[in-house]
C-alpha cells in the first residue's frame, strides 16, 4: 500500500503569522499519526517561513511512523549556526528528500538535474547512508534524471507531480503518461518511488491507480486546506480511501 505522509509546513504557517504557539504544530502531528497518517513530513527553509529547525528537533521525538525532512543540502539556517546537512546528520530522520530549492522560492518548482550535479549528489547521497537515512531526490518525470538519480546511490526518488495536477482536468489519462513512463524507469532501475506536490483529492485516486506501486506520497498544502472544511481526522481518512 501507498503510504500517506503529510507535510505539516502550513500549520507552522499559520502558527507563524501570529506568534506563540497556536496552531501546536507538535500536537498537529500527532493527531496526524493517531488519525491514520504512516508518515510526518518536513521542509524546514533557510527564512524558516514556515517549519523552523527548532521544530525539527521537537517533533522527532513525538513521531511513531516515518519523519521525513525536505530541503535543499546547500541550505543554511538564518537562525542557527549550521545547515540542513548538519540538520537532518544530528536528527537522523527515517528519510531524508533532498529538493533543489533555490533561496526565496514560494514553493519546490523543478526537480534536480542528476546530470550536471552528479557528482555533488553522490557525496551527499554518500554522507546520509552513513548515518544510516533512506535518501531521496526530489526529481522531474524525465526517464534520463532518474537514470542518474539511480547512479548517485539513492534509495528512492520523489517525482514532482505539479504538471500532473495542473493538466488533470484537461485529461487525466495524458496528464499521468510522463508520470507512468518514468515510474517504470525508476522501477527497472531498481528505485523506490515517493511522489508530492499539488496531488489532491481531486487527483490522487486516479494517480494511484495508474503507479499502484508508489511507496510514498507526500502531501501537504492540498491536504491542510481540506482540513479547514472537514476536519483533519475525516480529510485524513479520505486521502487513505484515495490510496487502497
């Protein structure tokens, strides 16, 4: 079964936009666990906009399922004195993504380019194993990117899915074609396969009929927004019903 992680980013900020400490983002998460979520997800940034790397290390503790940490390894905290390599190497998450993204982006936008960073991804491919952390490379549905993702030595990889979801409507069934081909290549060359961003109740049903064989979907920003109308309990239950 595909498993169900939620990215918790939005609630920290809410929580952000007035201080203190409402909405718990610790409490959030586990509610999220007790409703039924296999897995808690995390994009601390540089501006800490969001989830903060104080936050990070008080959710750790509380997780029962799989963390799993986003972010770009080049990062450095405004806050701290080290960065997310340093991060994720101190907290040793279940899993760590990595996302190429660039300082002041609103949100992740491309996947890597295995190509012209491999070298650079197999070092820090490299340093998480040792720690003993699944990777994961955040990466476009391009058969090419996800050959050499495999070469850097990463578990997984996480395919971007925004095209999918901005071209559901138009036609489903030409919106998944990349996403199934590349799937497959991931597949052959012997990765496992997350994907995230901007998969919905709209979409993810279908998404998952097509690439049964995900192991991971990362979802956040649809999914809190659906909590505001139906609660996060039954908004967690309904993504779960999308992925059987």
């Amino acid at each position: 079964m595909t498993k169900l992680s939620v990215n918790i980013n939005k609630v920290a900020t809410v929580r952000n936009a007035r201080g203190g400490n409402t909405p718990n983002v610790k409490q959030f998460a586990i509610d999220c666990e007790r409703f039924g979520a296999q897995g808690i997800t995390v994009h601390p940034r540089p501006d800490e906009r969001h989830i903060r790397y104080a936050d990070v290390y008080d959710i750790k503790p509380i997780i029962t399922t799989e963390f799993n940490i986003e972010g770009n390894p080049k990062g450095i905290s405004k806050s701290k004195p080290y960065g997310f390599i340093d991060l994720v190497k101190e907290i040793k998450p279940t899993q760590v993504t990595m996302v190429p993204d660039a300082e002041g982006v609103l949100t992740s936008n491309a996947g890597w380019d295995t190509v012209n960073n491999q070298q650079y991804l197999c070092d820090v491919v490299k340093e998480f194993k040792a720690c003993g952390i699944r990777v994961s490379i955040f990466i476009d549905a391009n058969p090419q990117m996800i050959e050499m993702a495999a070469k850097t030595g990463t578990d997984r990889v996480e395919l971007y899915t925004e095209s999918y979801a901005s071209r559901y409507s138009a036609g489903r069934e030409d919106a998944i074609k990349p996403f199934v081909e590349a799937a497959k290549v991931a597949r052959d060359c012997g990765l496992g396969l997350n994907a995230g961003h901007d998969l919905s109740l709209e979409n993810l049903t279908f998404f998952h009929q097509q690439i049964p064989w995900c192991d991971e979907v990362s979802i956040g920003h649809a999914l809190i927004s659906d909590a505001l109308y139906l609660g996060i309990e039954e908004t967690i239950h309904r993504y779960l019903a999308c992925l059987k």
